[in-house]
C-alpha cells in the first residue's frame, strides 16, 4: 500500500513541475535512499519522460513531442545539477557519505539519457541524406551553446567556471556510445570519418580551455580503426 501510495504521490509532483524542475528533484534522488523499488522507479520514470513530459505542450513544462528538445533539457538539468553539488558544501572530506555518485545525480537519468540521445541519433541516421536533419549534430552544438553563454573567458574566474563545465560535459560524452561520437558517412564510393564536431569540442573546447590532459586530436589518428569499413 505504501509503495502505491508513493507511486500515486510522485506521479501527482510530475503534474506540478516543469520537466527542468522535476528532473532536478529526481536527480537528487539515490537508489540507496528511495522510497521506490528499482522497477518501480523505472516504470515511473519512463511513464514521466515518454508519456508525460514529451508530449506535453511547452507552456506546460513539456516538449511538444520534440525528442531532441528533450534531451537537451535533460542534459542542461544534468549539468547544472553537477554543477551546484560541485559547488556546494558537500565535499568528500567533511561528508564521507557524499559520493561521487550522490555529485552526479541519479543514475536512472543517465540511463535514460542515453536512451534518448541514441533514439535522436538513429533519427538523424534515417533520414534523407541531403535532409537538414540528417546533417545536425545536435549534442555538441547544445554544449557548445552553454560554454558561449558563460561569457568570455578574458578572466580568470570566468575561464575556471569555462574548464568546469568542459570537464563535466566530458563526463557525460563519455557515458554515451562512441558511435555517438564518431560516425562515418559516404564520400563517394568510400567512407570517411563524419567527425567534424567531435574534432571541435577536443582541440577548441579542450585544449584551448587549458584543459592539457586531454590531446588534441586530428582525422588522422583516428584513420586506422575505420580504414577497412569499406572493404568486404
């Protein structure tokens, strides 16, 4: 009875919040302190992304069925969430129990951000190839968006707000699927690397942003894992 309760409860919250506001709330929420069991969370999770908050118009906190959309307020709610409980009192030395994975919010989002970000990329894939759509990256531009929106980085307090936020959309690409990534596409009779926004986030992103461990990167070190794509 009280897990009907709280299910009842948390689908009731959904319908006072904007998609931004409720993700921030369940982001917040670890498995090891919720009140719902891991299938339950599930079900309702899917039940407020795919059911709820997609389809609802945008004056209503929702999406308006635009899947892109939606995976770019999940990725901007991740991000700020990291971004407050990196700034917060919460550190690893004065709260043990403060995890990395308590800092990163929960890891139901994340699976279903994934989820989502692979749907928009197959959409991307099928259609037509001189389509606009099939031409859109949408994923590094969004980030890229966010970086240009914390202004210039003349000085030193807003290039360390820069390399933050770098450093977490880091750890949120490489939660996702490398062909995500990196794709390939046809140039006449062979295929080539489909890379271009990649090579940008790494070597103008990155590397301009004094971010030094990470190398900058050109079409030709990744050549050799797809020189044989092509041959069959």
């Amino acid at each position: 009875l009280s897990c009907c309760l709280s299910s009842v409860l948390s689908r009731f919250a959904v319908s006072q919040l904007t998609f931004r506001e409720w993700l921030l709330m369940e982001l917040g929420v670890h498995p090891d302190e919720d009140i719902l069991s891991a299938s339950e969370r599930q079900e309702f999770h899917y039940w407020a992304l795919y059911q709820h908050y997609l389809p609802a118009p945008a004056d209503a906190g929702g999406c308006a069925g635009d899947l892109q959309e939606a995976c770019a307020v999940v990725i901007g709610s991740v991000l700020d969430f990291c971004q407050r409980s990196e700034l917060s009192n919460c550190s690893h030395l004065e709260k043990p129990k403060c995890s990395v994975s308590h800092l990163r919010g929960s890891p139901e989002i994340h699976g279903r951000l994934q989820e989502m970000v692979l749907e928009v990329e197959l959409e991307r894939r099928r259609a037509p190839p001189d389509s606009q759509a099939a031409k859109k990256h949408f994923l590094f531009r969004m980030l890229q968006g966010r970086v240009k929106a914390l202004g210039p980085d003349s000085a030193e307090g807003e290039r360390l707000l820069q390399q933050q936020e770098l450093i977490l959309q880091t750890r949120i690409l490489l939660c996702l699927p490398p062909s995500l990534l990196i794709t390939t596409r046809w140039k006449g009779k062979e295929i080539a690397l489909d890379c271009e926004d990649f090579f940008c986030f790494v070597n103008t992103g990155l590397v301009r942003s004094g971010l030094r461990r990470t190398a900058a990167l050109s079409a030709t070190d990744l050549r050799y894992p797809f020189c044989h794509l092509g041959e069959s």
